[in-house]
C-alpha cells in the first residue's frame, strides 16, 4: 500500500515526537497528520480516512488503551500501532487484545517503525483484497449452471446468448473438465428448443460400429447382437439438441455420415435404406487440436468447417484464476445444501492454497476437492487440512521448483505470495503487464513497480 501513499495518523501528547515522527514518514512517501491528545486525534479520524493510527499508550485525559476502543469503534478496519516508554508488556499484550496491530517501544526505531508499518499495511491489504472477493462472491456472475466473472468467460457467455436463437453448428474448445457439457447445456436452455429433447453422446467411449449404431440407430439383424430394431440420438433428439462430446475422436467412417447430415440433414439407420430427416441442432466439443489432425489428415476438413459454424473457447482454469475462489465458494455452498453440513467458508490459508493448485483436471477437479473438504468436514471454515492431495502437489512443487519458485504454503509471507503470482503470471503471459494485470486483476502501475521493487531487491542481493 506504500506505493499508492498509505495515510498514517499519529497521536502523541509530546509535540516533538509528533514533529519528528511526520518529518520521518513523509520523507518515506507516507501522507501524515498529527494530533497532541487522543480527543484531537478522533477529530481527526473522523475527518481521515486513515490506514494506520500510531498512538502514544501514556497520555493526559483519554489514554491509549481507550483511544484504540474508540478507533476500532468508529474505523474497525483501521490498523492502531501503539507506543509506549514504560516498556509495560502487560500493557501492550493487554492492547493488542483489544485489536491493535503491534507496539513500538520509545525512543522509536526508524527501522523498526517503517518494518512494523509495512507489516501493518500488508494485513490492511490482504484484509481488504479479503472483504472485495467476499463481496464479489455474492454478486458474482452466473449464466444457467455456469459460474465465472474472468474476461474470457464473460466473453463466451456473451457469445452463447448471442447464438441460442439460431440452429448454427456450435464448436465447443477446451480442455477435459473445463465445463463443455455445462455450457452445451446452457445454450440449449435458452434457445428455442428448451422444451425439446438435449441428447448427449460420449464419442470417446465407444467403438466405431456402436458408435455409429448410437448416433443413427440400426435396423434388427443388421449386425451380430442386433435383435431389435433401435432408434438413434439423432432421431432422439429430433427438435432439440445433440452434444457430440470428443468429437475428435471420431472415425472417418463416421465422420463421412456426419457430414452427410449436417449437409443434407438426412441419414439412414445402420442396415437399413429408409431415409429420415430430422431437425437438430449440433454442438460438438473436443479437448483435441483439430487444426493439427486436419494437418495429419485425420480429421476432414469439410466436416471442421460445417461443424465450426460457431467456435466458442473454453479457458482453463489456470487461464482465469481469478475464478477460482468464485467456483469454490459457489460448490461450497451447493455440497454444504446437498450434505446438510454446516460449512461456510474456507480459511485464508485454504483459499491460498487453492489458488496457487495448477488445477490440471480444470473446473471437474475443483469441483471435486470442494464436494471432498466438505463430505468430511467437521467445522464450517475449511483450512488447508481438508486438501491433502492439493497439499502434496503444492510441497512437490516446492520440492522441485528452481529460482523464483521457492515459496511455501504455509510458511511463506504475502509479500512472498505475491510476488509468485506475479513472477509465474508474467512468465505465463510472456512478460505483458496489461494481461497479467488482467488476470491478477490490478492495476498494471501496481505490476510494474513491483517489478521494479524485485529487480532492486536482486541487485542489492548480487551486489
């Protein structure tokens, strides 16, 4: 909070320590105003919106210890650093009690006042960044089962609601687990064709002559173990919609049918020569790079381009982190309902640790970590203890990770935090502030001159 002027109020009955104390943390970048006695300095209060009060314990008429009551009375958020020549520790131990930050032993420490300050503001902003994601969490952005509020996702939600009217081709590209079926879902919801049949088919999971059997349906006796005439999803899904999920995965054989309707909106069943037509709405999903199989000629090139009427990019997890505390707090709540538990948030600690989490299995591995902590949950704020598994990956990762990865959940101080997060994003958005402020979600004038600070702490370390 320095670099943005942190606002400092001191309280001493001694003019010259006031005196000293405001030359000293002005020439520091501080904006500094001083009262004599603890009444002047809850006028002054009242007027400032002070970050950090440093007040004297040992003062005529209202003392330091009630001056901090009426402080945290009036600005609870407001840090209070007490003073004191007495070197009471009773006195101090009893302040800090009642909500002050620290104590300062007089004469004062430069050093030691502009250590215990930055310490105080560093709380004062974690407490804050703490109080706005809360905030964000309960006006969080929701479209049907999806939750998110980073840019990309915004961006897809906009581009499903701009679709759902039409019967396009929806091409649906992520990673496994990032929500491709929920989003499939969602358009189907809000299209014309809500009250219609969504059919989903797992291309993946299934042979090629089952598969095709699955989508188009077969004819009894068309091939061993067909002792019945079946209908297939297209048939099924007349009206509605068709999830075609993994549809790289798909055999040219099938493929070539595929195409066929998606051209003429016709297909015979497996052995048999009746022609049906059907009105369907395709949306295809894949984790496969379907430019590199076009390039291997795996993937038919016609067929890409009628199935990519519309794309729609799925980011993944680690590509909007900023989601993250949003998912988990909203399957918190959905598990904590379905469980009948009473859990209501996660710890500091935990929500750090799922931050700093790489998230391989996207959104489907949050989900699951979150319904775990709760299942097993015994006190309604889940600490680190209820992510085991996360908390294995984290120390790996420590284990393993070379220079300027070196920080420890926990035992690792914000600033440390903080600066991994903006160190590893950086790397990840190949050194562009303006992405990786995006992805943090600060400013770029804050990325920069920590940058500027980490290269000045390097130089004095190698020098």
């Amino acid at each position: 909070m320095k670099d943005e002027k942190a606002r400092v109020v001191v309280i001493d009955d001694e003019a010259n320590a006031v005196a000293a104390l405001e030359t000293l943390l002005r020439e520091d970048g501080y904006e500094v105003a001083g009262a004599h006695d603890a009444r002047s300095g809850l006028a002054l209060l009242e007027r400032t919106d002070a970050d950090v009060v440093l007040t004297d314990l040992r003062m005529p008429g209202m003392d330091g210890l009630e001056l901090l009551a009426k402080v945290k009375e009036i600005r609870p958020e407001t840090m209070v650093i007490v003073m004191t020549a007495y070197g009471t520790v009773k006195t101090a131990v009893k302040a800090m009690k009642m909500g002050a930050e620290d104590y300062l032993g007089k004469p004062i420490d430069v050093e030691e006042v502009e250590l215990v300050l930055q310490r105080a503001l560093e709380k004062k902003r974690l407490l804050e960044e703490t109080r706005i994601l809360r905030a964000r969490v309960q006006t969080k952005y929701r479209f049907e089962n999806l939750v998110g509020e980073s840019p990309d996702m915004l961006s897809a939600f906009k581009t499903i609601q701009q679709v759902a009217p039409s019967s396009s081709s929806l091409l649906l590209l992520g990673e496994s687990g990032t929500g491709k079926e929920l989003f499939a879902q969602a358009l189907h919801q809000i299209s014309p064709r809500k009250n219609k049949p969504f059919i989903k088919v797992a291309c993946a999971a299934l042979p090629e002559t089952l598969l095709e059997s699955e989508l188009f349906g077969h004819e009894k006796g068309s091939f061993t173990g067909a002792a019945y005439t079946r209908a297939g999803r297209f048939e099924m899904a007349d009206g509605g919609t068709l999830f075609l999920d993994e549809i790289g995965d798909i055999s040219p054989t099938v493929q070539v049918k595929l195409l066929r309707f998606l051209e003429e909106r016709e297909f015979e069943r497996v052995g048999g020569n009746r022609t049906f037509k059907v009105d369907v709405r395709i949306v295809a999903a894949t984790h496969r790079d379907l430019q590199k199989k076009l390039a291997e000629g795996t993937f038919r090139e016609d067929l890409y381009y009628r199935l990519n009427v519309i794309e729609v990019h799925i980011p993944s997890l680690r590509e909007r982190p900023g989601d993250i505390p949003v998912l988990a707090t909203h399957f918190l709540k959905r598990f904590a309902d379905q469980n009948g538990k009473d859990v209501r948030a996660f710890s500091d600690d935990a929500l750090a640790l799922l931050l700093r989490h790489p998230w391989p299995g996207n959104v489907r591995e949050l989900e699951n970590a979150v319904e775990r902590a709760v299942v097993l949950a015994t006190e309604p704020v889940l600490g680190p203890a209820y992510f085991p598994t996360l908390r294995r990956v984290s120390e790996a990762g420590e284990a393993t990770a070379g220079k300027g990865s070196r920080v420890s959940i926990p035992g690792s101080t914000m600033a440390e935090l903080e600066k991994e997060a903006i160190l590893r994003t950086m790397a990840a958005v190949g050194g562009s502030t303006a992405r990786a402020a995006e992805l943090l979600q600060i400013s770029a004038r804050k990325i920069q001159y920590k940058l500027k600070e980490y290269h000045q702490q390097e130089t004095l370390r190698t020098a």
